[in-house]
C-alpha cells in the first residue's frame, strides 16, 4: 500500500505514516475471482464459491439461490445424473453470472476515481441515484438482467 500511494499527494504521505500506530485502522481488498469451470467429479460451486459478482453488487444471496434452483432442477431433470446436470447448470447459469461480473468490474473502477474530474464525475453521479428516476434507469440498465427459469 506503501509503494502505490506514497507519492500520490494530498495527504497521502501523512496518512501513511499513522498506518502503523493507528489503533482502529482497517485494511482489506474487495476482489472478484472468475472460474474458467465450477465443476470437477461429483463436486459442483454454488453461490458465492462460483458467482459472486462482486462484494459491493449486493446481489449475492439472490444469486446464490438463483443458481442452487438451477441446480436442482437440472438434476431432477438429469435423474441424478450429475455429470450432465453439472454442465446444463453451468452453461444456462454461467453467461448470465458473467455478464453481472463484468458489469461489477465496470462500476468498482468507477468507484476510485484518479483524477479530481473522476471524483467530481463519481460525487455526482451518486448524488443523481438518490432521484427515483434515476436510480429506476439505472436499477433498469445495469442492476436487472432478465434470466428465464424454466419450471422443473
């Protein structure tokens, strides 16, 4: 943390300083993990193991169980065929997490802008959410993917 903020300016440099002495200071990293496949023998990811789009999406218990009714349907409609209900839950279920991932990927960038135009554009925009019609275009846009559950 040193290294990437020491000549950032503003007070960075003093902020550093303290990090050592300070009693209640925190530090911890926001990060997304992407799979290239969730499933391996008998053992398959569910919930935030596999698709967790990110920790500031909000979205993960929702997806979690988005994902493990999937899973279940797609095993009943396997038999217990594991092998085979594996890969329909990853190929319906997998495009749709990644979309969401990306778009996380998109808006966490946002979220520490570098330069005072960045920050003025973040300030401002989040300012904007707090009108209805805004937050609507935007839940509309980026937070609402329609996904088709079949009925098993």
């Amino acid at each position: 943390m040193r290294s990437e903020f020491e000549n950032a300016g503003w007070k960075c440099a003093e902020l550093l300083s303290k990090i050592n002495t300070a009693p209640d200071f925190y530090f911890d990293v926001v990060s997304q993990i992407r799979m290239s496949y969730w499933s391996k023998d008998r053992i398959t990811l569910v919930g935030d193991a596999c698709d967790c789009p990110s920790l500031l999406s909000g979205q993960g218990s929702t997806l979690a169980m988005v994902g493990a009714y999937i899973l279940a349907g797609e095993l009943k409609e396997e038999n217990g065929n594991y092998k085979a209900a594996f890969e329909r839950y990853e190929n319906i279920f997998k495009p749709f997490i990644e979309r969401k991932q990306n778009i996380a990927q998109t808006f966490a960038r946002s979220l520490v802008p570098k330069s005072k135009l960045g920050i003025w554009l973040r300030n401002t925009f989040t300012n904007l959410m707090f009108l209805p019609f805004v937050s609507r275009l935007f839940i509309k846009q980026f937070i609402n993917d329609k996904l088709k559950l079949k009925t098993y």
